[in-house]
C-alpha cells in the first residue's frame, strides 16, 4: 500500500494573519487562495514538499455544523484548544528565534522532552498549537 499525507485543514479567523503567519514567517509557499461567499480557503505548504498541504479555511464552514456546534468550535479556537499540528525543522533554534521575531505567541522554548524529542511550541494567529519538532 503507497498512502501519503496529502493535506490537513487548520481553522483561522483571519485570513490576512494567517497568510502572514505561513508564508512570511513559516516561509511556505502559497498554493492557492479561494474565496466564495465572504470566507477564504488558504492552501499553503512547503516548497520542497509540493504533496503535502495545509489548508487554512474558515471555522466550522460545514453547512452542516448546528449554531452551537459553530460556538464551541469558535471558543475553543479562542482558548487554542481546538486545532494543532506537528512540524519538524533540522535547525529548531533559528526556527525558533524567527517565530520569536515575528511576535507568535510563544507557548514554550526549544526544551529537550523526556520522550526524546527537542521541540518549541507556539500559537498561529487563530490560536492553533503549532509544535516543531527538531529533526536528528
């Protein structure tokens, strides 16, 4: 069996900032923008890895989330509880610090983790949990 990942979604709030946050300061490329019915569907991902991609699209677009449903996800983006992914960077402290320049809200420094990885955490605009892990 050959399965790859091909994408994963991300939720944002701000269309403009999350941009910002992946391509200026992530350093991904922009694979396509769409726009329909006043949201905004960001595909970004990295230049080298043109299988692999993330989509930044509106909370709970799914015509078939109920009002309340729609409110938790937003509260929960809030908290940044709600979504998160998992990066991976041979040079975790250059990585680091760039983040660190561009003012993302830094959940915790590069740390070596008793399960064995190196790792530095912080917050997109939405909120999402983005953890980088360093590559050995």
């Amino acid at each position: 069996m050959d399965i790859t990942i091909h994408g994963t979604f991300l939720p944002h709030d701000d269309p403009d900032a999350s941009l910002a946050f992946y391509r200026d300061t992530l350093g991904f490329e922009v694979r396509n923008d769409v726009g329909y019915g006043g949201m905004r569907w960001i595909t970004v991902g990295p230049a080298d890895q043109p299988g692999t991609s993330i989509v930044l699209e509106p909370p709970a677009a799914d015509p078939g989330i109920t009002d309340d449903e729609r409110r938790t996800i937003l509260e929960m983006m809030a908290k940044g509880s709600y979504a998160r992914i998992t990066l991976a960077t041979a040079d975790l402290d250059g990585t680091f610090a760039r983040l660190q320049a561009s003012d993302a809200e830094v959940v915790q420094e590069p740390t070596a983790q008793p399960y064995g990885v190196r790792d530095c955490a912080v917050r997109d605009p939405a909120g999402n949990l983005i953890r980088i892990n360093e590559l050995r």
